[in-house]
C-alpha cells in the first residue's frame, strides 16, 4: 500500500487478556517505530526496530509489552495481561532510514485499544 | 533530543498565513527541527524539517533563526482543513549513538476560523 497500515482499527479486550497489534510500514522503510498516545497527550515513543533488531525500546512501559519485527516489514506489537490503564491509541510510524536525509516519519492511523 | 516551547493554541482566519513559533534553545548542532501535524483522530503527518537553511515545500515554509534557537512554521493561506495540533520536534541526525525517535510535546492547536 501507498502508506502505514494498521491493523485492527478498535480493539476492545477484557482486563487480563493477551492482545496484538499489527503494523504494516511502508515498503522498503528501514525504521519502524511504535507509539502510544492517550487522550488529549502528545505520543509517546514505546519502541524503535532498524531492520529486524529494536534498536531502542526505552520506551516500553514494563515488560507485558513486547514488540518484534521477524523480516524486517511487519512489526506486531504484543501486550500481556491487559490493564484498564493501557488503552490508549496504538500509533505505528516507518521512515526510510532512521539518520541522515529520508528521515521524515510517516504514521499510520493508528489502533484505538480499550480494556474493559 | 532538545526540549521545545510551543504556544498551546492559536486562531487564525481563513486565507491569511499562520505564523507558529517554536522556541528550542538548547538544539545541538547536530539536530534538525522537524514539524508535524495531528488532526483530530487521525495519525501525526509530516509536513517539514530542516537543519540551518529555510525550507519550503508544497505544505509550508519552515523558518529558522541564524543562531538556532527558534523557528516558524508558515501556512502562507490557511484553510478550515489545517485546523490540527502542531508539533515543533528537535531530533539528532548524524550521531550513532544517540536516541532517532521523534520526541512529541503536547503542540499547539491551530484553529483556522471562517
């Protein structure tokens, strides 16, 4: 596709369930980035893969979340034992490269998680 | 990455030019000053970066002062549909061994009025 596709749009999950969060960048996008914004806050950066590898993850807030990147396209964010706390807007970013020119950032439209 | 000052609204009527200011005293040399952009539900877009010169493409023109430390984004004619959040990020560029995620503050919301 043209642009950042995520996948589901909503997602609603009961408190203590497992959830995934699927995103698919832009074709021959190096850096992949994963972040999370809550009502009325700017995003906040969870996680960043060059290629395969997270190269940064300073940003995961404990360790239910986890994040991988087997091929180098799709990344799946995966949350463990859901809190009432995580919902949130799932936001997912590509960029060509991750330095140097091509570094603009382009995102997706995001997975709106609600835990009940 | 350097830590921004943005105002946290601003109106602006319909056809003339939205000026945002963003102040970043404490940039490095070796980072850009990037803008985006958020409207209402839907995912950040980019609308313009630089490092020392003025940009401009077919969204806006993105001033910088000679020292550095602030710069502007211009909507030269404004319309409802750039009513959104603005985002003034500073980011390093060149260094390894330094953190490439974009760092969001919370922006300024433009109002473009009718």
């Amino acid at each position: 596709g043209a642009g950042v596709s995520q996948t589901p749009s909503n997602k609603v999950t009961e408190k203590g369930k497992y959830v995934e969060l699927r995103c698919d960048p832009i074709s021959g996008h190096t850096a992949l980035y994963w972040y999370r914004q809550s009502l009325g806050q700017g995003p906040e950066f969870l996680i960043y893969f060059q290629g395969t590898g997270a190269a940064d993850d300073s940003g995961l807030p404990n360790d239910r979340f986890f994040a991988v990147r087997p091929e180098g396209s799709v990344s799946t964010l995966k949350i463990q034992r859901t809190e009432r706390g995580d919902s949130a807007v799932y936001l997912c970013a590509s960029s060509l490269y991750a330095v140097g020119g091509g570094t603009e950032a382009f995102f997706g439209q995001g997975t709106r998680l609600t835990v009940v | 990455d350097a830590k921004t000052t943005q105002p946290p609204s601003m109106d602006c009527a319909e056809g003339r030019a939205a000026n945002l200011p963003c102040n970043h005293s404490t940039i490095s040399g070796n980072e850009y000053v990037y803008w985006y952009r958020q409207i209402h539900s839907q995912g950040p877009q980019y609308i313009i970066h630089g490092l020392k010169n003025n940009e401009t493409n077919e969204m806006a023109s993105l001033i910088i002062t000679e020292d550095r430390k602030s710069s502007t984004l211009i909507l030269p004619h404004a319309t409802l549909r750039d009513t959104a959040v603005y985002y003034c990020i500073v980011r390093v560029a060149i260094s390894s061994g330094s953190a490439r995620q974009l760092t969001f503050g919370s922006g300024t919301q433009l109002t473009v009025l009718p």
